[in-house]
C-alpha cells in the first residue's frame, strides 16, 4: 500500500504541468542580477589595487632604508676646468650717473676635450625583510684631456685672468657614494684639494675641487686617476666633454640600458655583461665653455633636476633623462605593475565565466542561485590576491600559473557539484582557463595587447551568439528542475480531483 502511494505520488508530480525557470514577467531578472554582481564585486577588486599600492609603497620604503646608508643610485656628473676673472662694475643711480665702482669675480668654464671612464662593477643583493635591493662597491679609472685654456672669445683681458685660482671640479650627485677621496694627477703630478669651494664656480648640486697649476693651465694637461663609489640599483654618468667615452663590465647577468644613449657594443650572457659608449659632444646640452653668468644650467638645459641640480623643467626621473648614461642593475619586470595590468581587465575576464554559468543554467536544466554566481565571482577575484601574494617571492610567471591552477580547480570542482554533473564542472574549468591563458597573453605582449583583447572580445560575442542563436527570449519554455517543493496545493487538488486511479487507491 506504502509503495502504492509513493509511486503515485511520482505519478503526480509528473503530471503537474512544468513551471519556467525564467517566467514570462521576470526574464531579465537574472541576467540583472548578474551584472549587478559584478559592479559589486568591483569593491573588493578596488580592495586588491589599494593593496598593491601598499605594498609597493613597502617596497620603496624597503629599499630606501638599504640604499640610503649605501649611497644611493650613485651619478657621476664629471669633470670641469673654472678659472676664474675679474670684472669692473659701475653702479648708477636712478638718473644713471656712476656712483661707485668695483669688481665682481666670475668664472670662465671648460670642459674636456676628451672624457674616459672605465670600471667593474659587481653588485650584490641586501635584503629587507622580502624585498631585496642591489647594491655594489667598485672603483673608476678616469682619464681626461683639456687644451689650453681659451679666453679670447669673452672679450676679457688676459691681465684680468686668475690663472693661479683656476680649480679642476669633480661633479658628483651625493658626497656619500666616495668612499675614497678621489686621487687625480694632472700631467702626472697630484692634484691638492682647495681648501674652499669657490663660490659661483661649480653648476653641480655637490663636486669635490682641485687647485690647479698656473703653467698646465696655459698650456693644456691630462687628468687621470680612480674615484672608489658605492651605491646599488644602478649607476649614471653624464658625457659633458667634446669627445666621450665609457666601459663597463659587471657579473650582472640583467642589466638594462637607457638614459640618452645606447651601448655603442655590449656582450651580454649568463655571467655578466660588458658594454661601451662613444658620444659626442655635439649630441649633449653642454658647449666647450661658457662664462658661469651667462649659462644657467637650471634654465638653458633640459637635464634632470634630482640628479645634479641642473633642471627644473625637466623630469625628476633619470630613466626620461636625456643627458645621461644610465645601467640599471635590476630586472625591469615590475611584478606590482603586472598585477595592476591584471586588476584593469577583471572586469572582463569576470563577465566571461558568469556568461558561461548562465548558458550552462539554460542548458542543462538546472537552477543556479544567485549567491553560488557570487561565490565563483569571489574566487576569480581572489585570483588577483593570490597572483599579488606568491609574486612577492617567485617569479610573475610560476606565481600566475599557481593562482590560475588553484582558481580553475577551485570553480571546477563546485560547479560540477552544483550542476550535478562532471561534464559542466569540465566545461567551466576549461572556459577559465582559456580566459586566464588570454588574459596571460594580453600581459607579455604589450605592443599588441589592444589587437589580443579586441580579438577575445569579438570571439566571446560571437560564440555567445552563436549558442543562443535559437532562444527564444519571449518564451517561458525554458529548460527547468522541480522538486516537491515547487508544487504548490492548487495543482494537487486538481490532480487529485481529476485522477479516478488515485480516489480509488485512497478508498
């Protein structure tokens, strides 16, 4: 009787007319709730990008705390030859007659004819707490030339000329990076530091300066000797003479080359790097003299202002310089910036996975509860978190190929519980998957990142067309599940009343 009762019971419920998933009325309510998810969770993938600034920011304070004792990102603005001069100067009232009479000392300033810098450098990691920073010691073998010195062109007479106060400057950006007192020899014979910085002289932030002699002044001489430096990241050289030329060789294996100039020949292999420059004088800002009143570097040039004082018009960043050498000792990637370039197209490669879920939803006969869209969403946006936190420690490839691993797992194994069926949880992995691939393509391939997106995008509307070219969005005959509490009494009493084999069963 028992057994009886419950297969008419199935009997019943099948005979119960089917109702939509989607009825007539609220055929759009779906798709709105799904986009309105998504705007949600645009929160916390807001969440996400604040915390990468974070951390960057920890980054930069990491590595300022290293290179500060170690001097910084060292710049050798080079060498200059000021001799200084004496100038009448009339003072007049406001109806222009002479009042008083006197001299004021300016500066004629000259650069070499030719520049030579040669050194090694071999830097080494020093760590704070994850973030590890690059830092170094090594010494520069200078050479350079100057002719005789030049004053003609000033319309200056010669018995106004200080030949005798002349000083050599080595311009330099910090103090801190000698770690040394640079020994230079002129003509062979050393140079003696002058006691006090000659005001006006120097067009450098800092410089170390020499007292020259009077006779190799007149006539020309050659400069040469070592300057011992520390610093990390990287190092600058400014070609400021008429002829230039620069070598270095490091163990590094990643160097990277910009500022004004590339490498004229470089060798570059898995136990360092060797690289040289030739520039002329006539491709850099600087002309073979001047007269220090008349030539401001902060005004007539367009050279970095963090780095030497010179310009304020230019950027504060030496990577845009374009009056300098630069070699940098750290992988340009920025996994930080990486990250951000993910974060930008989420939105998208979110909109991919919820379209599949709903086609899925049509399909497959089954009902898919808002709440479960927003648990999948969640974990394609933890897929940032996770691509943030295991690139602090490997590589911005392994730590994408985790992130991605552990999100298409995750999603695969709960939508095929939902669904009920392996095959969905299959379908949406692999559509994950091909997304993230996307997404990982749009990432390394800069140049044509527009071309790869525009291309995805035409391919998912056009296979969404495609699979719903035959819905019929007006009709309520969408697939759908029942279970026994859908049935609502009214369509028991009229089976009931209407099914003579089940009165007869209850009799």
């Amino acid at each position: 009787m028992v057994d009886m009762d419950v297969k008419q019971s199935t009997e019943i419920i099948a005979a119960i007319p089917k109702k939509s998933l989607f009825p007539h009325q609220a055929a759009w309510i779906k798709p709105v709730i799904i986009f309105v998810m998504m705007l949600v969770l645009l929160i916390p993938l807001a969440f996400i990008r604040s915390l990468v600034n974070d951390r960057e920011g920890y980054r930069r304070t990491a590595e300022a705390s290293i290179m500060e004792p170690a001097g910084g990102e060292p710049v050798i603005e080079g060498l200059l030859l000021a001799v200084p001069y004496d100038e009448l100067v009339e003072y007049t009232d406001s109806s222009r007659k002479v009042v008083q009479k006197g001299k004021k000392t300016d500066y004629i300033i000259t650069v070499p004819e030719t520049y030579n810098l040669v050194t090694q450098i071999d830097p080494y990691r020093l760590s704070r707490g994850i973030f590890t920073v690059p830092v170094f010691n090594g010494d520069l073998a200078v050479t350079a030339s100057f002719s005789g010195f030049q004053f003609s062109q000033f319309n200056i007479a010669e018995k106004n000329i200080r030949y005798k106060d002349a000083v050599l400057i080595l311009g330099i950006k910090d103090k801190k990076t000698l770690t040394a007192y640079p020994a230079l020899y002129g003509n062979g014979k050393p140079l003696l530091e002058a006691l006090t910085a000659p005001a006006g002289a120097s067009p450098f932030r800092n410089a170390v300066y020499y007292m020259m002699p009077e006779d190799i002044v007149r006539s020309g001489f050659s400069i040469e000797g070592s300057v011992s430096i520390q610093g990390g990241k990287s190092l600058c050289i400014v070609p400021l003479a008429a002829d230039n030329s620069f070598a270095v060789q490091s163990t590094w294996p990643a160097p990277s080359f910009s500022g004004g100039w590339l490498p004229k020949n470089r060798t570059l292999d898995d136990s360092g790097f060797s690289a040289d420059w030739r520039i002329s004088g006539l491709s850099t800002v600087f002309p073979r003299s001047w007269r220090a009143q008349d030539f401001d570097l902060a005004k007539d040039t367009d050279v970095y202002d963090e780095y030497g004082g010179y310009a304020t018009k230019a950027s504060s960043s030496l990577r845009s310089s374009p009056e300098t050498v630069k070699v940098g000792f750290i992988t340009p990637v920025n996994h930080y910036s990486q990250v951000k370039r993910c974060i930008t197209y989420a939105l998208l490669f979110l909109a991919v996975p919820f379209l599949a879920i709903f086609l899925c939803e049509l399909w497959s006969a089954v009902r898919i509860h808002p709440i479960q869209y927003f648990l999948i969403g969640l974990a394609d946006v933890l897929f940032y978190l996770l691509l943030l936190s295991f690139s602090e420690h490997i590589s911005f490839s392994l730590s994408y190929l985790i992130a991605t691993a552990g999100v298409c797992t995750v999603v695969g194994f709960y939508t095929a519980a939902i669904f009920k069926q392996i095959r969905w949880g299959v379908l949406l992995t692999a559509v994950q998957a091909i997304s993230y691939f996307l997404l990982f393509g749009i990432l390394q391939s800069e140049d044509y990142a527009l071309l790869i997106g525009s291309i995805g995008i035409f391919c998912v509307v056009a296979l969404l067309m495609f699979l719903t070219r035959r819905v019929d969005w007006y009709s309520t005959r969408f697939a759908s599940v029942h279970t026994r509490s859908e049935v609502d009494d009214g369509d028991i009493n009229r089976i009931l009343a209407n099914d003579e084999s089940f009165s007869g069963g209850a009799q």
